[in-house]
C-alpha cells in the first residue's frame, strides 16, 4: 500500500532517457527489452550533447552519459521547476530479510508509471522522453537492513576502523558453516579447475555493492585488486559502513582466486548511474547481490525499465551478469532474462546437497516464459542463512549486527573482530561471478548467453528440498525446476566442457 509522506531528500538521483533512436520511447515498449531489441533504444546521437547542455543550464548535475541515458541529480525543487511538476515521497511495502517493512519511493502525479517525470511541458522535450526517478534497492545478503547505512562515521568508528587490524584467519565455530575459500572452491568444484591453471587469471571482474575494505584476508593470500570507484552519492571509498560488499566479494575469489577485481560503491539510491559506472570500466563479468522485489507487472517502474534496458545493453557488448534471483523477493534485475539469476542450494556437512527455503524461485510475471534462477550456489539455511564466514571491516554494521548469540540466531563472533557469518543468494551470485571468470580464461570468444548455457548444462541436479515458500515453495526435482533450475554449478565441469 502507499502512503504518502512528507519527506524529500535533499537531492534526488535520476535518470533523464534521450530520445531513442527507434522513434519509440524506451517508457512506451510494449514488449520486454532484452539484448535483441535494446539498440532500439540507444540515445540519438545528435541529442546527447543538446541534451546535457540543456540539465546544466537548468541547475541539474551530470554525474555520467551512457548509450541510453543520462545520470543527473539535483535537489527535488529544481525537478518540479523544470519539468513544472510535483515530486512526492511515498511509502510503499518491501521485503527485506524475509519481513515486510517499507521504504521511501519518489514519484509524480503527471504518469501512472511509478517514478516517471513527464518531460512535455519543459525545455527539454526536444532532447528527452522521460525522467525515471532513481529507487531504493535491497541488498539481497542473509541480515535485517537499514535501506542505507550512513557514509558519515563518528570520530570514535573512524579511529577504530583506521587502527583495527583483523585476523587474516576466520574465528573457529562449532556448529556447521563454511570458510572460504576453501569450502566454496570444494563445494563447487573449483578446486580441479585450478588445479589445471584455470584461475580466472587476466579476467576483469566488476562488483557493484556497498564497499570493499582492505582485509588482510584478501591482502595476506596476494589476490589482485583495484582501487574501490564510487557510484553516484558514495564516498568514503577505503572504508565499507555496511560490510556486505566486503564479505561477499570472498565468494568471487575463493571460485577465481586470480581475478582482476574492482568493486563499484552503490549506496541502494542510484542503481543506473551506478551500473553505468561499472560497465564504463569494460569488465567481463559484472556481480550483482541487490534488487527489488517485482511480483506484479505494474510495479515496473521507469527506473526499472531504464535498468533493464541498462543491462542488455552491457550484455550485448559481451559483458557477462549475474544477479541473486532472491531471499523470498521475486528479485529484479535477478528475473532479467539476460543475466546469470543466482539461487541457492545448502550444502550439509556430509557433501549432500538440497534446496534451501531462504533462496527465491519463482516464475518471472514481468517477463514471459522467463524462471528464475538458471543455476544455484552455496546459500544457508533459514532463518538467517548465516553459514560462510566472512571478512568485513571491524566495527561495521554487519560485524555488530550479527555477531554474539547461539547460532542459527547469531553466529558467535565478536562485534568488532572483522568477521562475519551470512549468505543469502547475495553469495551465490559473486559464487557464479567467479566461476564465469574460469570459463572466460578457458575460452574468451565465449558470450554471455553461452556462459549461461554451459552453466545450466553442467550443473549438478537437485533432487530435493524447497524453495521459499514466499515465492511459492517449490520443491527440487530430478530435471530442470523452480527450486533450483538447473541445480548446484559445477565449476570444473563447466570448464571442461568448455574446453571440448
């Protein structure tokens, strides 16, 4: 339900769509974009340059310029000036941790597309077709949330954060959970793969999340990494607040351990203009562990639309996507038919495999035909998932939040030790990241679409346990299912056959 509020943020991130090339604008498609259609939809080349003239001179700043559109941000009075309009915060209802909570949406009265700004009565209507006002988005990892945890850390944080050193070696636990790397790179099969030099050596490997932090996990074992970009409205790029960039970005180098990593900081309010960031680095594969929970076609909203488009255009120029498919949210982009969707399968400590309930399945009822996920990772169990263990930055939200308490209600660590135990399919995706990396070393004429396929046609059959009951409880059966969809990956055989 929505309820309208009187809260407007202090600048307003958006996305102003150029006029589309195809004469048919990208808010009016009657048909999903995808791949195929989506040079429909390229910016008029002529209008790029008018166009961003035209948002300065109006007192919007431009953050980046993308094939498709604009990233512009600028406080919520100067929209309503030039496009002669009314911005409204409204709450609407999201599922976040497997709870029902809510979130502040921006929109207007003049569409009924959620978060479209009409264009018609400015000065822009020559150059633009729409404004689509960026969304709030959740981070699809195993823990409650805030929708965005502060870049500003108090005197006391930063000085603990800037002197605290963590151990390089995860806590010893009792009850069962996995370590990387060396559980994820067994559980999937990697460990083969790297045995024959298959590392993903040379690979360039983008995550788009909330930060990545120096640990000496990652520094002490000699993995490569870039220093972190930020999206729009980040900051603070050695530091991550939240941890959940941090941690789950292990999952990509305990199945690639040889990657060209970059993490890209996104801050849940600019999902575009933070995409656009990552493919303007010209990776091969792109890691996504955050969405929005899209269960009926009338909540695709214009951001969303300009977010589909965003991704098959990146995975037309070869860039290879993985997103969660979800932890109960029927998870977009995650239900995008051009991306890897990521679920998840639960490992028990005897190697037997089955569906967990805290992983999302679920038939897609914004594109057709389209199930979701395509292949799984290692997720936990309900009710928290908490099951890998890993590095975050001491101090930060998820070394406090999760920590202390009888696991599965907490996963025993200390709150300012730099560990953490969590999953959600916010795991599986870098998981699936990495091992996309394995096959583009082996093979690097191999598309995207391709990379999907041999995964599919590689993976591991499930053959029991569920899915979440919130997306509709399926149970994994021998064959392709909405459990699971083609079961656990398995690196080494994908590899192989790649290599056949």
């Amino acid at each position: 339900m929505d309820n309208i509020t009187n809260n407007l943020p202090p600048v307003v991130y958006a996305e102003a769509s150029v006029k589309s090339v195809g004469g048919r604008s990208l808010f009016e498609a009657s048909f999903p974009i995808t791949r195929e259609t989506v040079s429909n939809f390229h910016s008029e080349p002529e209008l790029i340059e008018p166009a961003v003239e035209k948002l300065r001179s109006e007192g919007f700043e431009v953050l980046q310029v993308g094939p498709i559109s604009i990233s512009i941000a600028a406080p919520p009075e100067v929209y309503e000036r030039v496009f002669k309009t009314k911005i409204i915060p409204v709450e609407r209802d999201v599922l976040k941790f497997n709870e029902k909570t809510t979130s502040t949406f921006l929109d207007t009265p003049d569409t009924d597309t959620p978060g479209l700004i009409d264009v018609t009565k400015s000065s822009l209507a020559d150059v633009l077709e729409g404004i689509a006002i960026e969304e709030p988005r959740v981070r699809l990892g195993a823990v409650q949330q805030p929708d965005l945890v502060t870049n500003v850390l108090t005197e006391a944080e930063r000085n603990f954060m800037a002197t605290t050193n963590p151990s390089a070696f995860p806590p010893p636990k009792s009850y069962w959970h996995l370590n990387v790397p060396a559980d994820i790179s067994l559980g999937l099969n990697a460990d083969r793969a790297h045995r024959e030099s298959i590392t993903g050596r040379d690979v360039k490997v983008v995550m788009i999340d909330s930060g990545w932090y120096k640990h000496p996990y990652f520094t002490e074992r000699g993995y490569h990494f870039n220093p972190v970009k930020l999206g729009p409205g980040s900051t603070n790029p050695e530091h991550d607040e939240h941890g959940h960039g941090t941690g789950e970005s292990a999952n990509i180098f305990a199945t690639a351990p040889d990657v060209d990593f970059t993490m890209v900081k996104y801050n849940l309010i600019s999902s575009n203009g933070t995409f656009n960031k990552a493919v303007q680095l010209r990776p091969d594969v792109i890691s996504i562990s955050w969405g929005s929970d899209l269960q009926d076609e009338s909540e695709f909203s214009a951001a969303d639309r300009l977010l589909a488009a965003t991704i098959s255009e990146a995975v037309a120029q070869g860039i290879t996507v993985v997103c969660s498919a979800g932890n109960g949210q029927m998870s977009f982009p995650g239900q995008h038919p051009d991306v890897i969707s990521a679920g998840g399968v639960y490992m028990h400590a005897d190697g037997t495999f089955e569906a967990t309930p805290y992983a999302s399945g679920f038939s897609s009822p914004i594109f057709e035909g389209r199930n979701s996920p395509d292949v799984c990772g290692l997720v936990g169990f309900t009710p928290g998932a908490q099951y890998i263990m890993l590095p975050v930055e001491p101090n930060d939200f998820l070394d406090k939040q999760l920590s202390g308490g009888t696991h599965p209600n907490g996963d025993e660590t200390r709150n300012n030790d730099g560990w953490a135990a969590f999953s959600g399919t916010s795991a599986a995706a870098p998981q699936l990241a990495g091992i996309c990396a394995l096959l583009k070393q082996a093979s690097s004429d191999l598309s995207p679409a391709q990379i999907k396929e041999v995964l599919k046609e590689t993976a591991r059959d499930v053959i029991s346990g569920s899915s979440s009951q919130r997306t509709g409880g399926h149970r994994a059966v021998s064959g392709v299912d909405l459990a699971t969809g083609s079961g656990l990956v398995d690196a080494y055989a994908a590899v192989k056959r790649t290599r056949s």
